[in-house]
C-alpha cells in the first residue's frame, strides 16, 4: 500500500525506475517510449549525460544559496542566455520552480505594472476557454477549463474568458483562414468594450492550447491583431508557453511563428527538461522599467527562486540543443510525424483532425467525422487509450477540453527533440493499434 495520494486515487501505477533516451523503465523491466515527455517536459529524453554532469558540478559547488541575500552564477548565465533569444523588448528573466507559478508571478508583474504607473483601476484578467494555465489559485482563475475550476469557483479571482481560435471546431464554412482569425480576435477587443478599457490588466493565451485540447495552433493573423487590440487599449500581452514553448514548435518560441511579441512570457516544461522543476517569466523592457522606477521591487517571491540546481540544469538542457542543433530535428521530425499521422489517420472514421507544429501534435478524436460530434465523456475513452498505449509500450498525454459543452478527446504528441524517424514510425503504429483497440 503507497502512502502517497496519487492523483488518480484507485490507479495503479508502474514504478518508474530508469530512463535512456527516449525511453523509460518500469521496476518490472518494461520499456515504454515517450512520446509525450510526460506532459511535453521532457524534451532532451531521460538521463542526458551531459545535464547529469552538469547537475553533479552544481550540487559539489553550490546547491542553494537564497535569493535575498545572493544571486548565483547558472541564473544569472541562464537570463543571459534567455533573455539573448527572447521576442524583440524582453530583458529580463525572473526564474520559479514551474509552469504555474509562472503564470502567477506574470499575472501579479502585470498587476504591479499598472500600480506602479498610475492605473489602479487596471484589474481585469481576460482569458480563452479552451485554455490551461496552471493549478494554482490564479493560474486556474485564468484557465478556461471548466472541468478544473468547476468546484474551486468560489475561491477563484473574477477572470473573464472569450472563445479560443480553433479552426476545427469555430471557423465556418467557406470562411477563410484569414477571415476567421480576425473574428476570432474581435472577441478580445468585444470584451474590453464590454468591461471598459480602463479596467482591463492583461490578456492570457498559449500560442499553441496544449492541455485542454491537444496542440491546437491559432490560424495565421490571429496572434497578430491580438497584438493590435492589446496595443489599442493598453493591456498587456501574456503568452503562455509554459507546453508549447522552449523549441517544442520547431522554433525556439512558439510566438515567433505569429510574428508576435509578449509583454510578458511564461515558460517552464522544456526548459529544464524534468532534470530539475524550473519555471520562468520573460519580462518586458517596459516592465522592468515600470518596477525599476517606481518602487524598485517585486512583490513576489518563493523560497526557490532562482534555484541554483534548476538553473544549471535548465542551462545544460539549454546547451545540448543549441550544440546539437536539435530544433531543426525537431522541425524535420515533426515534419515525419505530420506525415505519418495523416497516413495512419487520415481517413480513420473517428479522428476528426490531426494539428499541431513541430514535435507538438494532436489528433482529435470523434464519434461522427461529418457532424464532428465528440464522443459521450462517459466513455472515458482517453483514458482508456492511455491504457491501451501503455500496454504496447507507448506514452502519450491524452487531453480532454470543455468548450461550451463540447468536450472532445484529444492525445497529444511531445515526444523528445533527440526522437529519430525509425522511432516516430513506431510511436505512430502503436498509438493507432492502441486508438483502434480503445474504440472496439
Ligand atoms: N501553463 C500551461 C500552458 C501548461 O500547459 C501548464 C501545465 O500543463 C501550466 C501552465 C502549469 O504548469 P505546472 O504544471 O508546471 O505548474
């Protein structure tokens, strides 16, 4: 008997006991490829030799040392380093210990921001529906994931949320690209008519919806009349890259595909790569400005910011992919993965889309390709492809969203940057085996 909760109290987990590539191994001996890095964290694979050595030189020379009273060399290279290939206006980094605590410290940044410069008044959060920002208080008050915030409501702060860009399921027929994405970010600036333009703090959107719905990229011009309206009406731009950032896309920031820059970014997943829990918020000029003038400090902060081990990890799994070149791997395999997904499913009665950029893909799964009516949840059928894949020696991240009563299944695709076109095959093989099996 464990005497650990475990999220799913009545599961019965495999111990995870090794991992080699893009491998992992259970206690049993059992070898599972990961083509989700979990929850698209592990991005160099498990047991990089180059991240282990540069985790045992840290934890010789210094493993924690806090930040009121220090700064520490790994960090402040790591801001260095992030800051050099951040969107056009970043400067500075501000390190935490994951995704959501990203999300919380951006929004209280862009909150500050408004203190510091005048505009008190500037408190409103707008967010999507088919989003996740993390599990904390704030980061879920952002989310528009019902499923999770249903019975926290009552504790959540006021956040108001608009409809995501998702060709599949919102743009009409014979509505173009181009034409939908504009619609799609009228609803932002609707919204801050609606609440009044001075209220408003910050509008919160991953650039590729991860969690809630399996890698689903805005259409081209979206992000960038985004950026319009935000500019319009002085709100703040938040992306959240916590999943689909940190080269998982092909390109180091998902936002440069858009063509748009933040104000303020989060990051967390691939950025250590799961050899340490780190987290990052990419900051603003603008903002840093706002703080360094006003009253010259932050009012956050955790125990471990700015961890000395994290930071040296995330700077080792930084190296290696820039050494190695790994994102044009990760442009060329996602490119072999796309492929082999439309081969397979293309023409699969009950995969309504397959989407997605780099090695951040999904595939939607329906009862009705014509109607693009989802399954009843009550079949459970993501997890029951999860289980399914397990048995054939596959992890993949099985994702559900609720978007106005539509819950659809999804199964997203992360696997390693290292993932070679052999491997993809067989991550592709198994997974439709494991869908087909999940479906009878
Ligand atoms: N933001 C996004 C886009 C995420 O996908 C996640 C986690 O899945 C988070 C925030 C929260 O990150 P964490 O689980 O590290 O707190």
């Amino acid at each position: 008997m464990t005497h650990i909760l475990h999220r799913q109290i009545h599961a019965t987990l495999p111990v995870a006991a090794g991992g080699k590539g893009i491998e992992l191994f259970d206690r049993d001996g059992r070898a599972y490829i990961d083509a989700s890095g979990g929850a698209a964290v592990s991005c160099l694979g498990h047991g990089h030799p180059d991240v282990t050595a540069a985790l045992h030189a840290q934890a010789d020379k210094l493993a924690y040392a806090h930040t009121s009273f220090f700064t520490n060399e790994p960090a402040e290279t790591l801001a260095d380093k992030l800051v050099a290939g951040a969107p056009q206006g970043i400067s500075h980094a501000y390190f935490v210990s994951g995704g959501s605590e990203a999300v919380e410290a951006a929004l209280k940044m862009a909150r500050q921001f408004f203190v510091e410069t005048g505009k008190p008044e500037r408190r409103n959060v707008i967010a999507r529906r088919q989003s996740y920002h993390g599990n904390t208080l704030g980061a879920l008050a952002a989310g528009g994931n019902e499923w999770r915030r249903a019975q926290f409501r009552p504790l959540l702060i006021d956040t108001h949320h608009i409809d995501p860009c998702y060709a599949y399921r919102f743009q009409e027929a014979g509505e173009s690209e181009e034409a939908y994405g504009l619609r799609a970010a009228q609803a932002l600036e609707d919204k801050i008519l609606e609440l009044g333009p001075d209220t408003v703090m910050a509008f919160v959107a991953e650039p590729v919806v991860g969690a809630t719905a399996g890698a689903v990229p805005a259409v081209p011009g979206y992000f960038g009349r985004i950026r319009e309206i935000c500019d319009r009406y002085g709100v703040l731009l938040i992306l959240d890259e916590v999943m689909c950032g940190m080269g998982r896309t092909g390109t180091l920031h998902a936002c440069e595909q858009d063509s748009v820059a933040p104000d303020l970014m989060t990051i967390a997943k691939g950025l250590g790569g799961g050899y340490q829990p780190i987290g990052a918020v990419l900051l603003s000029r603008r903002i840093f400005d706002a703080f360094a003038k006003g009253s010259g400090f932050f009012q956050h902060g955790h125990t471990y910011i700015c961890h000395p081990m994290a930071c040296a990890a995330a700077l080792a799994v930084q190296e290696v992919i820039a050494r190695d070149d790994l994102l044009a791997n990760v442009r060329a395999m996602g490119a072999h993965l796309s492929r082999q997904l439309g081969e397979r499913f293309g023409n699969h009665p009950h995969i309504g889309d397959i989407r997605g950029r780099g090695l951040f893909m999904g595939v939607e799964l329906v009862e009705d390709r014509s109607t693009k009516a989802p399954f009843d949840p009550k079949l459970k059928l993501n997890t029951k492809i999860k289980r399914e894949a397990m048995a054939r020696g596959l992890l993949v991240y099985p994702a559900g969203g609720t978007i106005d009563g539509i819950r659809g299944d999804h199964v997203l695709l992360a696997p390693p940057f290292i993932i070679d076109a052999t491997a993809i095959d067989a991550v592709v093989d198994r997974l439709g085996d494991a869908i087909d099996a999940a479906l009878a």
